[in-house]
C-alpha cells in the first residue's frame, strides 16, 4: 500500500489526448502549500495516443486502462477505490488549472469539517462564468435552467438567478449550496465510502444525487468562489456525432427524473409523478426532434 496522500486527482477520459495533456500541464503548476497529492487517470477505451501519451509524458500518473467503455460514473469510482487519501478531487480532463485552487479547496475542508463535498468556480475559456453552483431543479426550471443563462435567456431573472446562485458566485465569499458538477469538486473519502460513491445508473445528474446523499448522510455542499478553473466544455468525453447527442438528451432527462424520485420518493399512483415524468418527456421528444432535424441539414 502507497503512502496515504492528502488529495488524490481523479480523472475520467476518452479519445481526449491534447486535453488531458493540458490538463495535467496545468495541475503540475500548482503550489501546493504543503499538501501532498496522486493523480489517478482511468481510460475508457480510447482509441487515440491518450494511454501511450500518459505513460511516457506523465509517468507518476496512475493509469487505469479499461478495455471497453465503462461509462464516467463507473469509471470514477474505480478511480475512488484505487486511491489512498484523504480527499477525492474529481475533475474534468477538458480543464485548466488555477496555480492556488486545489489548495484552497483542501485548506476549506481541513477547516469546516461539516462540509463533505466543496466545488470551484468554473469558467470558460473566455473567463465568462459557467455557473457551477446549483439548486435542485423545479418544474420552472425546465425554461429557466443554465443553459438559458448560459444563452443570456432570463438571465436577471429571479428564478434564474436564484437557481444558480449567480449573485453568490460572483463574489468572494464561500457559500452553501444544494449540488455541485463533478467538472470540479473536493470530497471527503470518508463520505464518498458512507454514501457509497457515484451513482453507476446514470450520467446526468449523477453529482445531483451524489450531493443528495451526502446531505442525508449529515454533511453540507458548498461553493468556493475564490478556487478557479478552466472548462472547455462538452469536450472531455471526445466528439458528439448524432448518435452520441441523442444519448446524452435521452440520458439527462431520465436522469433528471431520477433526481425527481430520489428526492421526493413519490408513491408509484402519484399524479406528481406522472407530471413531471409527462414534462420531462415532452423535452426530451422535443430536443430529439430538433437534434434529427440538425443532423437533416447538416447533410443537406
């Protein structure tokens, strides 16, 4: 058994070698203020250099390759239990760095022992906010969602504003908050183990009901403005022909109801139920629509 470290760096990756490299690029820059650290890197089958780059650029790297595609959730959790440390800091390969952020992270949690999962600020790469704290999601939010503000959509509106924290993020101050995206997020191992890690059913949503669990289990969720990264979005898991973005629309709306049920355990009769189910899948046929029809004119 190695040496228990203080913060073990998960990642997840497919076909995302330049990614990966920068990533890794990056965290290398970090002053670590005395904390000590491993990085754990699982491969979900990739078909590029990723593993072969891995191991000869990066050799201290920890490389877990899978023969198949396992899928992000699974692929984390074997990350999880392969690690000796006291925190996990899950994070996605498509991101960039901040010098001082994993430290602050780690220094938060040493001094809040309440708090069992604390995230960062995410940005893009032109440093506009990806807002990265979140509530659980309502029926309003089908129209005021992130994507919406992301868009500049009702963005000063309060049910946007109020679903995504944006005023608290934008500020300087730690805050409570309901989830955070695993994109970048600090937990304690003790409990991830209590909770039993990520959910392996699902892709979307899987850190809502992470987040969910922990909370159950006793612990807080926040948000550290002041520890910052880089996301290049939608880019970590590799391309996103049509096949693959009709996937990630079926996935995030059952997700989303999977939330829905973990969070409120409505009975199996439940008018509720069966309305947020029918909303849920109204979008999803919606936004599979006009994923045929993007696919239609982009072989036109």
């Amino acid at each position: 058994m190695s040496e228990r470290k203080d913060i073990a760096i998960i990642l997840v990756g497919m076909n995302t070698c330049r990614f990966v490299k920068d990533c890794l690029d990056s965290i290398a820059q970090t002053g670590w203020q005395g904390y000590t650290h491993e990085i754990l890197y699982v491969d979900n089958a990739s078909k590029d250099d990723s593993v072969e780059m891995l191991r000869h650029d990066f050799p201290h790297v920890r490389v877990i390759a899978n023969a198949c595609n396992v899928g992000f959730t699974k692929a984390a959790n074997q990350a999880a239990r392969a690690a000796n440390s006291r925190y996990h800091l899950q994070i996605n390969n498509d991101t960039l760095v901040y010098p001082d952020s994993i430290p602050q992270l780690a220094r938060f949690l040493d001094e809040h022992p309440q708090v069992g999962v604390v995230g960062g600020r995410i940005l893009n790469p032109d440093l506009s906010d990806q807002w990265s704290a979140r509530r659980f999601p309502s029926a309003k939010n089908v129209i005021f969602n992130r994507r919406a503000a992301l868009k500049g959509w009702f963005r000063h509106s309060k049910a946007v504003r109020d679903y995504l924290y944006l005023d608290q993020i934008q500020g300087d101050e730690p805050f409570q908050v309901d989830w955070v995206p695993t994109v970048y997020s600090l937990i304690r191992e003790d409990v991830f183990d209590a909770v039993h890690g990520m959910p392996e059913d699902l892709y979307y949503w899987a850190e809502g009901i992470f987040c969910l669990r922990v909370q159950r289990a006793g612990y807080q969720v926040y948000t550290l403005p002041a520890s910052k990264i880089i996301h290049f979005e939608g880019h970590g898991g590799g391309p996103r022909p049509h096949k693959v973005r009709k996937w990630h629309i079926v996935d995030f709306h059952r997700g989303a109801y999977l939330l829905f049920l973990e969070q409120y355990h409505p009975s199996r009769l439940s008018p509720v139920r069966f309305a947020v189910a029918l909303l849920l899948g109204t979008r999803a046929l919606l936004l599979l629509a006009a994923n045929e029809l993007q696919t239609i004119r982009g072989t036109a």
